[in-house]
C-alpha cells in the first residue's frame, strides 16, 4: 500500500544514536588516515625491496683460492659477488625504508593534528623556518650521506678492499654512510667523510698487473734481452711461492725509454688482486740473477769520472757531472 506523497515527505528520518554519530566522525577518520598511513608504508617498502634486489647487477666478480686437483687456483666467486650484492641491497633498503616511513607518518601526524581541530599554522611556519636553517648548516652532512648511499649503490668499495682515496690510501675496514675508515700500510686509522670523495681506486676488483721497467746497459743486444726476460718470468709460473697468483703468460711490451746510459725495458704480468706486489719482488730477483748470469750490469746514472795521470793531481773546482777531465802533476826538477 502506497502512502500518500505528503505524508511520506513528511516522516522523520531517525537519528544516529549520538555514541554512534561520535564514532563516525573525527574518530573514523583518524582510524583511516592511519590505516592508510600503514597501507602505503608497506607498499613503499615492497617496492624499495624490489628496487633494490637489482641494484648489484654489476657487481664485479671477485677471484679467490680455490683447489683443483690438488693444485691451488685462483677462479671467479659469484657466490662471493652475491654476499655483496646482498649486503649492498640490505643497507640502500634500510636506508630508504626509514626516510619513506618517517616521511609517511610525519605527514599522517600532520593530518591527525588537524582532524582534531588544531591549529598547525604556527608549527608549519617555525618547522619551515628550521628546515631552511638546517639546510644551510647541514649541506655537507646531507652531502656525506647522498655520497655514501650511491658508493654503496654502485660497488665502489667494500670492507677488505684496498683502495686510494686521494689523500688516505689502505684497506678498507669500514664502510658508512657517512664516514669509511681506511687503514693504510702504517697503522693509521683514516675516516674519510664520504662527501669528500672525489675518486676512488680500487685495487681489489677483478685483476691486477705489475708493471716493471729493468734498465739495461746502452749496447745490449735488445732482442737478446727481451728473450731472456721473458723466459725468466715464464719461469714464475712455476715458483711455488707466488706462481699461482699469475693469471695469464707474462708479457714483454719493448723499450719503454733510451738514455746515453740505458735502454729500459718494460714487462707486465697480469696477476690476481692485491698479489701484484708479491709477484713483482720475486721477478726482480729472478732477472737479477739473470743478469749476473749474462754478465750484464744495470747502468749507474749521473756517475762521475777522474781520470788522472801517472803522478799527476786534480786542478781545483770540482769536476761536473758525466764529464770526464785530465789532470797532470808537474815533477820537481823537470821543465815546466
């Protein structure tokens, strides 16, 4: 049964009991701005996890001591490449997680204060006026940090690396993000403000190479030389101390300069990181032996020579450098 047009206009509509219409009001909407807070905190976590599983796609391999057959070598770890990439991907998400939670919930905070009908003008107005303070006396701080989140971004460095950073060159012990410690070959401890960084190099990453330039006497046969340089560091790669750190044939790459004394020539063995050094010592030792055998004898540069007569004496003043003068001594009795 239809009612009539006016009476069904007219029937009141029931109130909210006010428990209720309380509930409803400022109470539900703080209850969905956190909830919503939440909600977008875990979905901005999600997504940092997700970045950041693909920030170490070109993490450089490491070579490490591995044994085959008994014999030790020295092969690729992408298991160790993994542990970094790992650890790189933990701290970027770290990092990023806790400025987008607190940059979520401090607005989430700002919202609540107004549902309840405060006035956030003047804390709005003195936390501008501090943020434009800070970022002028925090400008290197903020530097330091940005710097420290993309070197360990990028794989630049790692603890056990050895690195040179322009003015502190060693091992790395520690890497933050905003200071990396670096001990170098005397014991000293350096922490280096990552904002402060200009380059980095790396001795630790891939391969190394030592490089030696050997001066030979002026007319040496080169040809003679070069071969028997070259059979002597083929023979490294048999020393049981250093020749499983060799990775490719030694090579001779020619006369690298010429004097009026020497002819220097270059060799470069290509190694493992950091065993460059060691490699090095025992070559020259081994062409120097190599030398003595041959009868060859490294040229001495800027050498002084006398040559004086039977019973003759220097003229005063000394004699300068790579000349050579004649002297003679006047014998009592005969003529002048």
């Amino acid at each position: 049964m239809l009612l009539p047009a006016p009476l069904l206009m007219s029937t009141p509509v029931p109130a909210l009991d006010p428990v209720w219409e309380f509930w409803l009001d400022k109470p539900l909407r703080i209850l969905l701005v956190l909830l919503g807070a939440s909600i977008l905190a875990a979905v901005v976590r999600l997504l940092i996890r997700r970045v950041t599983g693909g920030i170490a796609k070109g993490t450089r391999s490491r070579i490490v001591r591995r044994m085959e057959r008994g014999r030790p070598r020295w092969v690729e770890d992408a298991g160790l490449a993994g542990a970094r990439q790992s650890q790189r991907a933990h701290t970027i998400g770290s990092v990023l997680s806790s400025v987008g939670t607190v940059v979520i919930w401090a607005v989430a905070l700002v919202m609540i204060i107004s549902e309840l009908n405060y006035d956030i003008g003047p804390v709005l107005a003195s936390a501008g006026i501090a943020g434009v303070a800070l970022s002028f006396g925090a400008q290197s701080l903020v530097k330091d940090y940005l710097s420290g989140i993309f070197m360990v971004a990028e794989d630049q460095l790692g603890i056990g690396d050895v690195v040179d950073l322009g003015e502190a060159s060693g091992t790395v012990e520690s890497v933050g993000l905003r200071v990396t410690q670096v001990r170098d070959v005397n014991g000293t401890l350096w922490h280096v403000r990552n904002g402060e960084i200009l380059r980095v190099g790396n001795q630790s990453q891939g391969w190394a190479r030592c490089v030696l330039d050997l001066p030979v006497p002026y007319d040496t046969n080169i040809e003679l030389v070069t071969e028997l340089i070259l059979h002597e560091a083929g023979l490294l790669r048999d020393d049981p101390k250093v020749g499983e750190y060799i990775t490719e044939d030694p090579e001779v790459w020619g006369v690298e300069a010429v004097t009026g004394e020497s002819v220097t020539v270059r060799v470069a063995v290509r190694t493992v990181p950091l065993k460059q050094w060691d490699v090095a010592r025992a070559l020259r030792l081994r062409i120097k032996k190599m030398l003595d055998r041959e009868g060859l004898h490294v040229p001495l540069l800027n050498q002084t020579v006398i040559r004086q007569a039977e019973a003759g004496v220097a003229a005063p003043g000394p004699p300068e450098t790579g000349q050579v003068r004649s002297v003679r001594r006047d014998v009592p009795g005969s003529d002048a």
